[in-house]
C-alpha cells in the first residue's frame, strides 16, 4: 500500500471490510463462487466526486474500492491461516489453504489495486480506452444460426428504429454486462445479443 490518501476514511475503509468479510463468510453454499454485482449491490457502496464524470467511471470507481478491499481480506486471513480468498475477473471464492494459488499468480492484479495512485490515475479518456480493448476481446464473430429480423436485433438491444452508432455501443454494453455468462447469464442469450450488435453494425 502506498502513502496516497484514499477516497474514504480509514474508519469508512475498516467498517466496509468488516461488512465484506461478514458478507463472505456468511455467503451460502459455503465456499462457492461469489459475484462482484452481489457485493457491490449488498455493500451499498457509494462514493462523492465534486467533479462530474461518467457513469462508467463512477463504476470503475466503485469497482476499484471493492477490490482494494478484497485483497485486503486477501491478505489479512492468509496471514490468520483462516483461507485462501481467490478473486477473479467478477467473482471470487473463499478456498482452503491448501488450495492457495501461487502468491506470484495475482501479484500484479493485487499490487494494483492495492495502490490508491491507480484509483487517481484513471481518467474519462484511459477508462473509454480500456472499455474499447475489453469489448473487442469479448466480440469475438459469432457464426449465425440464422438471419435474425431487423426488429428482433432492436428488441434485442432496446434500440429505436433509428439509432446512432453511440447509442447502440451503449446499448450493448449495457446488455452484456447482464447476460454476460461469467455474470451468471444464459450462453444463448449472450450469443443471440452479439449476432444483433453485429448485425446493426451493418450498413443499412
């Protein structure tokens, strides 16, 4: 951790970890994997900004807290020999210690977001090109079943008729963060939503 003030106090910091802890241990059945959305929506984090910024660095934000506190957990029931809290992209695990992953295999993720500059330094503009990298990874070209009709694909995706190119990113991003299968959605339904982004990319 470094000298960088953080965005809550040390007494706020300490009293939303006691809740994470107490949310993962009493999180049933025992030992199973644990959402991100889960906590986030039970911790009831909220954080003030005296500038205006996006939603999606209001979420990045949230996220970033989340995390600094995970692998704070992390940590301090490694050091109690309680168990090994595995966290991944969205989700995370209480594991016996001999289960333990490797230390150097999330050494870079926990150095991250154990250091507050990291919060400070993301900006609207590295956000939206993060976003742009992590949605062009996850568009991988899905082989259609069929051709979907015009007003499924809107239905699909919620869109108006006539659309911009903006509000159909939007539009997507929002959608795949629900049906996304790692966040617990339906793998058709996610396949089904990348064939409608992909097909009103299309010139008309």
């Amino acid at each position: 951790m470094t000298d960088i003030q953080a965005p809550l106090t040390i007494a706020i910091l300490n009293l939303l970890q006691g809740q994470l802890e107490s949310l993962i241990l009493s999180y049933t059945p025992a030992n199973s994997l644990i959402e991100e959305q889960y906590l986030l929506s039970r911790l009831g984090l909220k954080l003030h900004s005296d500038v205006q910024q996006s939603a999606d660095l209001a979420r990045f934000q949230q996220h970033f807290v989340l995390y600094h506190l995970l692998y704070r957990i992390q940590q301090h029931w490694l050091a109690q020999h309680h168990g090994y809290l595995a966290i991944g992209l969205a989700k995370l695990q209480l594991l016996p210690l001999n289960e333990a992953l490797p230390p150097e295999s999330d050494s870079g993720r926990q150095g991250y977001y154990l250091n507050w500059q990291n919060f400070y330094a993301m900006t609207e503009q590295l956000l939206d090109q993060h976003l742009d990298a992590f949605w062009q990874q996850l568009q991988r070209p899905v082989a259609p079943q069929k051709i979907m009709a015009h007003t499924e694909a809107l239905a699909l995706l919620g869109l108006p008729a006539a659309f911009t190119p903006q509000q159909l990113k939007k539009a997507y991003r929002s959608k795949a963060l629900q049906l996304h299968p790692d966040r617990g959605g339906e793998q058709q339904q996610f396949i089904l939503l990348q064939q409608a982004y992909q097909q009103l990319q299309l010139p008309g």
